[in-house]
C-alpha cells in the first residue's frame, strides 16, 4: 500500500475529500490508517502538483467516524493489472 494523502472533509455529495502529492489511479482502493477499506477514488481534480481526490465510500463505512478523524493519513492499493483477452478467431470455413 502507498500513501494517499490527508482527508479533509465530506462533501455534501457524500463523497470524501482528500489532498494528495501523487496522482491515484481512478478505480484504486482507498484504506483508513486501520487499513480498513472505506472507498474507491471516484474522482482527481485540481492543480497537477498537489491534486484532491474525490473518493466514494463504501456503504460499510462509517462516515460518521471518518468525519471525526479528518485529518488522518489515507492509503492507496495497488491497482491490479488487467490482464489483455485475446480474441478468439472463428474458423473458416472451406468452400
């Protein structure tokens, strides 16, 4: 797990704020200082050097208890490499 950021509050969309120093991809895992999952990095906006991240939290989440805790340090997985499909080629047919 890398190092996200700090969150800083919930937006009203529901969503979590948080500042980082590095781009996040879309779709990663964000992870509490417990290392419990709270979301997914929703959606990455701002200046280039220190962007915010907008993460939509789990319904498991406690929005309550990460409100409390703004602040604290936030984690990021890493992503899983999509593995490319290789399509599969119909056979001809012989006249």
């Amino acid at each position: 797990m890398k190092l996200l950021g700090k969150s800083l509050h919930i937006a009203s969309s529901g969503k979590l704020i948080a500042r980082t120093t590095k781009t996040p991809s879309p779709g990663a895992v964000v992870f509490d200082s417990n290392k419990k999952k709270i979301g997914k990095v929703n959606y990455i906006f701002g200046p280039t050097s220190m962007p915010y991240v907008s993460i939509r939290l789990f319904g498991s989440a406690n929005k309550d208890q990460i409100e409390k805790n703004c602040g604290e340090k936030l984690f990021v997985s890493k992503p899983k490499s999509k593995k490319s499909r290789k399509r599969r080629m119909r056979p001809r047919h012989k006249k």
